[in-house]
C-alpha cells in the first residue's frame, strides 16, 4: 500500500493588518486565536477557525513605541499574551478588550520571551545578553543574570526545572530552574545557534544553528539523535507539531522545510517569497503559521503572514 503523502493538496491563506513586517507569530493555548507582532509597533490578534472560513476579525495591541519582537501566550490563559519590544518593557494584555494590563521597563532591547509551562513565570532576552525572569502574578523581575557570551533563544522544558540558552558559540546552555545553575554545555553545532523548540510530548529539543542544520536532541540523554539537512542558509526559526511527529524550519531559503522528526526526512516543502522570521504550529490542529521579510512590488514591508494547512485557498 502506497505511504500517504502528508500535507499534500494542502493550502496557505494571507493576513494582512500590519503596515510593516511581521516579526513573531504565535498560537494560544487553545488554538483559536494567533498574535503576530511586527515593526510597525504593534501586535494583533487573529480569531482563526480550523477549517479558514469565516470573516477574520482582529483586535488591535496599541501602546509599544519601538518594533514588537516575539510574543507569548500565557500557556494556561486562552487570553493573555505577553510582548516584547525593543522599546525596553513587556506587556501583558488581555486579548479581548486589546488593553494592557501589566508593563514593567528593563534594562534593555528584548528580543526573546517565553513562559514557564505552568504560566507563573517568564523569561525575558535582550540584545545586551542578560536574562530577566518575571514572576506573573507581580509583574516584576526576580532573577537578572548577564551573560559574556552572545544569547539567543531561550526556552524551559515542559517540567519547568531545566532552561535552555542558545549561544552564539554554537553551545546550549543547560541550567537548572530556578537556581540558573549551569548543569550542561552541549557543543551543538558548529556556529551560533540561533533557535530553539521543545517536543510538545516532553521527548526531545531541537536547535537551528547559522550552520544551516537543525539538531534533534534527547532531553532524558542530553544526546543529538539526528540532525535535518534540507536548508542551505542560517536557521531562524523552528517548531513542532502538536504531535510531534513533523518539525518545521525555516531561514533565508524560499521555503519552509517539514520533516518526519523519527526519520529525519522532509515530506513537505512549504514555498515563500523571502526570508522567514517566524514559524509556528497550532497547538491542536495541523495548521502553520508563517511571518517573513515579505516585500510588495514597490520594495516596501508587506506586512503579512500566512497560515498552512488548509484545504482550500
């Protein structure tokens, strides 16, 4: 019997708000609802239906006065989701109303974010290499480390007791949580490594380096089980299904890679038209969302991304 091509005859939609390009895109808990954060200084939220019909509404995140970098739901709220800007704070809203219930200022540009997967905390990065974890309920700072080496993407286990720094010397950096105590330095790849996904099942992480390749690591192990091979420019951007069965990567290639994350072979290439900044699955259905350096035939910011997976245009 012939395998079943996955992701085949399946098809992209584009949304449009933003008036520049998007940064960071990213699903709520449920599924229902995507933020895209962009350079024009806001975020936006989508109401997006599995299935793609229906008028999409968005609401409108007003308030950052520098470029909205990445953004995170609250991994136990449908509703609120924390930004990051380089004008120095982060913001927690409420996706509903579009108001900001909480802002604290840093100390510098963030670019990273993430939360704990129990909601009660979150990590901030920024462009000086220093770390801040937020307590949630306070919305105040209880841990500030500077680093001297260059980080970039951060992420917890699913646990919550293990954090994971990737640096700009091709490492990742393991601490334990919430000491921040180094446990392990993995020498991953061969130059910096840019990017970071936890399997949703707890199994595996998985980096993107400026080598171009993804690894695939064991978290019980701490060992790299296999590595994905399809693009020829640095990573960005990485995520898993919600099965995590397939891992999606993508870079300055015109497409976005899909790979078996058993075999290590891609089954689907998704194409675009420029460099990829976001990539991110739903968390319940097979549904990626994509935001670039998409431009207009005038050269200027699109403003755009799009969403894979659906059954018709």
């Amino acid at each position: 019997m012939a395998e079943t091509i996955p992701f085949k005859n399946l098809h992209s939609r584009e949304y449009q708000g933003h008036k520049k390009k998007v940064h960071s895109v990213a699903w709520n808990c449920t599924g229902t609802k995507l933020a895209s954060g962009s350079v024009d200084q806001t975020a936006r939220i989508w109401q997006i239906e599995s299935h793609g019909h229906g008028k999409v509404k968005d609401v409108e995140l007003k308030g950052h006065t520098d470029s909205v970098d990445q953004l995170c739901w609250d991994p136990k709220h449908a509703e609120l989701i924390a930004t990051a800007s380089g004008d120095k704070t982060v913001r927690l809203w409420d996706a509903r109303s579009g108001k900001c219930s909480q802002q604290v200022e840093l100390s510098g540009e963030n670019i990273n974010i993430t939360y704990k997967p129990d909601g009660t905390h979150i990590a901030v990065g920024n462009r000086d290499d220093e770390l801040t974890i937020l307590d949630v309920r306070k919305f105040k700072p209880i841990h500030k480390r500077k680093f001297n080496y260059e980080v970039n993407e951060i992420a917890w286990n699913m646990s919550g007791d293990m954090f994971f720094l990737t640096t700009g010397n091709g490492t990742v950096e393991v601490l334990a949580y919430p000491t921040l105590q180094p446990v392990n330095t993995l020498n991953a790849h061969t130059a910096g490594c840019y990017c970071i996904a936890i399997d949703p099942l707890g199994r595996y992480f998985a980096v993107g380096s400026a080598d171009s390749l993804v690894s695939l690591w064991s978290i019980k192990e701490m060992l790299c089980l296999r590595t994905f091979t399809k693009l020829e420019w640095p990573v960005r951007t990485i995520s898993f299904n919600h099965t995590g069965d397939y891992i999606a990567s993508a870079s300055e290639d015109l497409f976005i890679d899909v790979a078996n994350v058993q075999t290590g072979r891609s089954v689907h290439q998704i194409q675009c038209r420029a460099a990829m900044n976001s990539v991110e699955w739903n968390p319940k259905h097979n549904l990626l969302a994509y935001a670039g350096d998409d431009k207009n035939k005038y050269q200027a910011d699109e403003g755009v991304f799009r969403i894979f997976g659906f059954e018709s245009a």
